[in-house]
C-alpha cells in the first residue's frame, strides 16, 4: 500500500537548497586539534641573587625582539649600597697594605744598616788580629776577642734581618689577601649589578608565563617582588615553528608517521600550511583532570613559517587517511536520521520524496553513500518540510 503526506507547501522550491548526486573523489580526512610552538625557545628565569628580587620594568608580551634588547631590569639601590661599601672596604685593605709596606721598608733599612755596622766593627776587629811578638799579648787577646764578638753581632743582625723580612712579609701577604676578597666581592656586586639587567641573547617573541607570586599565579609586571631562579618569560625562537596535536585514542591507529598533514590556523583559515608528522607519542594521556578520554600527542612538522605564526595560536591538523576515487557521497547535512534509519529527501516530480540510504565513510563535510542513490539525483540539504515543497514517502 502506497500512502501519501502532505507535509508543507510554499510558493517555489527554488527556495530550497540542493545538491546532485556525482561521482567524485572522496578524501577521509581526519582533523585534529593543537596549537602552534616554536621547536625552540629560551627561558628567562630571575637572576640568581640573594632575597627577593623587585621588577622596575619588563618587556610588553608579543614584542619581537634582537638581540641585546633589554628583556627585564630589577631595583638595584641595595646592590648599589653593597658596592659602595664593599668598593670602601677594598680601598682601606689597599691603604693598610701600602702603610704595611712604609714600615716594613723602614724596619728592613734599619735592620740592614745594624749588619752593616756589625760587619763594620767584625773588620775593624779583623785588622787588629796580629800574631807579632812587638805587639803586648793583651792586645792580641783583646782583638780576638773583638772579633769573635763582632762575628755573633753580625749573625743576629742578619738573623734578625731575615726574621723581619719574613714576618713583614707575611703580613703584607694577609693584608693582600684581604684586599684580593674585598676586590672579589666588589667584582661581585658589580656582576650582580650587570645581572639586574636581562638582555635579549637572540631574536624572539616574548611569551610571559604565569607564575607564583603573592599566593597567586599570573604574569610578571613592574613593582612584581620574585624570587630568583623564577622563570619570567619565555623567548621562542620564531624562525622554526611546529604543530603539537593531540588525537585521540580511538583514532590513533589512523595516523602514522610522515603523513601529510594540511594546518589551518584558526584566525587566518587561508591558506593552509602544508605539514608532515614527524613524531607520535607512545603513552595515550589524559588532558584533563578528571576526565577518562585519553589522547596522544602529536607533533607535525611544518614546512615554512610565515609572520603570522605565534606560539599559542590553535589550529586544525587535517590529516589525509585515504582517498577513494569516483564514489558517491552527498554533504552531511543532506543525510537525516530516525532512529538506526538513514535518509535523504530527494526531488521527483513536482514533490519531495524520502529515501532510505546506506552510508559509509564520512570526513568533515560529506558522507559516503552505499546504497539508496545514485547520479543525477537531486537531494535537498534541508528538511524541505520546514517550508519548501510537498513531501512524499512511499511505504508498502
């Protein structure tokens, strides 16, 4: 039995959007999202310097910068009173080291004009030693006497010369090397000095990340107190940017590495950049906390980089899985269900008829057809009982 319904009516189906059934090729396309990375970039982490340090000025996000750009400084005013006390301290070592040294030239002057006078004497003493008979015997006794005495006065002068040398000589060494520390920590204070100030060691796009500060997180700005060793901006190196993608695990044995892969950035849709995988992770992981749905990374290497490109951006990864030539497949939205029915609504004459069909493959925007059509049918992509033209269904 053949029963009829009059759905809907209008003036003109011309209002009704169409599509003809062709044969044409069918791409399974599988569309993965991500963002854009840099496939290397530097971290900027806060100075490594005692306390708390506080920001007085930070670069804006975004800015593209060359080397040598001043990226961060810090409040110096206490590492400024550090060096002058440490610069005050280093000149009084210097001042103790040269009055040490005035003395000492005076004591070693004096002490070596005490052995000059001794050995002085010793030679006096000498000219007087004589072995003649004309000459009494207490004189001869007398002179030996002399000389042996002379002889000790100018071994202790020259004992204590030595002595005095060496002593005088250590404590210049300890007053030089108390000046050598006072020297190292002015040399240091002005390195601490130099670190206060961050610059750029090559080309970049400033990304600042969000970190711990006052019991929250959030971004670096001036008047900022951070602890050193923070990580307070990240330098991507824009020259070599890549996709990192996540699939998930149901259609991981989809994608395999050295596939093609066309990237669409979802602010700039056109044109799309060509791409090829180049890495697949091992471990499905869950993005979410919470959530059971796992997914693997994927990283898709780019072909070129354009101006456009910043880390961050999302894009759409749409992989080709295969390509099936000269089959019949219709635009999704030309595809209704009823429960496990499928169907189409397909034009005869002078009215809309639903169809059954049998689908298969599917990508983003069109669906295999199996069965149920075939060229030259003319199939509408709205339910045409919405305003368009009478319907029609035929039942047994």
């Amino acid at each position: 039995m053949i029963a009829l319904w009059l759905l809907a009516c209008v003036s003109s189906s011309d209002e009704i959007p169409t599509h003809t059934v062709a044969l044409d090729d069918f791409e399974h396309v599988l569309s993965i999202p991500g963002e854009l990375k840099a496939v290397r970039s530097s971290t900027i982490s806060a100075p490594d310097l005692s306390g708390s340090l506080k920001v007085t000025s930070i670069i804006d996000e975004g800015t593209r910068v060359s080397e040598g750009d001043i990226l961060v400084e810090f409040d110096t005013s206490e590492l400024e009173k550090d060096l002058e006390n440490a610069q005050s301290k280093l000149e009084v070592a210097q001042t103790k080291i040269e009055q040490k040294q005035a003395q000492f030239e005076v004591r070693i002057g004096d002490l070596k004009n005490a052995v000059t006078r001794a050995e002085l004497n010793l030679q006096r003493a000498e000219m007087r030693l004589t072995e003649s008979e004309t000459v009494p015997r207490v004189e001869r006794e007398s002179a030996l006497i002399d000389v042996e005495q002379y002889t000790l006065e100018v071994d202790r002068s020259q004992a204590s010369l030595e002595s005095a040398r060496l002593e005088g000589e250590a404590e210049i060494q300890l007053l030089r090397l108390e000046a050598d520390q006072a020297a190292s920590r002015v040399e240091r204070k002005r390195d601490e000095l130099g670190r206060c100030t961050i610059t750029a060691e090559g080309d970049g796009l400033v990304i600042l990340p969000e970190i711990w500060k006052g019991g929250s997180r959030g971004k670096v700005t001036a008047g900022d107190s951070i602890w050193s060793g923070s990580a307070i901006i990240t330098l991507p190196d824009m020259s070599e940017m890549e996709v990192e993608a996540w699939v998930h695990e149901v259609d991981a044995g989809l994608v395999a590495a050295e596939m093609p892969v066309a990237i669409v950035i979802d602010a700039y849709p056109d044109p799309p950049f060509e791409g090829t995988i180049s890495r697949i992770a091992d471990l499905a992981v869950q993005r979410e906390r919470g959530s059971e749905v796992k997914h693997l990374k994927v990283s898709i290497a780019l072909a070129e980089t354009s101006d456009i490109m910043k880390p961050g951006m999302t894009v759409r990864s749409e992989v080709l899985i295969e390509k099936l030539p000269e089959v019949l497949s219709v635009p999704l939205e030309g595809i209704f269900s009823d429960g496990e029915e499928q169907y189409v609504f397909t034009r005869g004459l002078g009215d809309w008829k639903r169809t059954t069909v049998t689908t298969g493959k599917s990508n983003d925007t069109h669906i295999i057809i199996e069965s149920g059509l075939k060229v030259g049918d003319v199939l509408s992509l709205i339910d045409p009982s919405v305003g368009a033209a009478p319907v029609a269904e035929s039942m047994e």
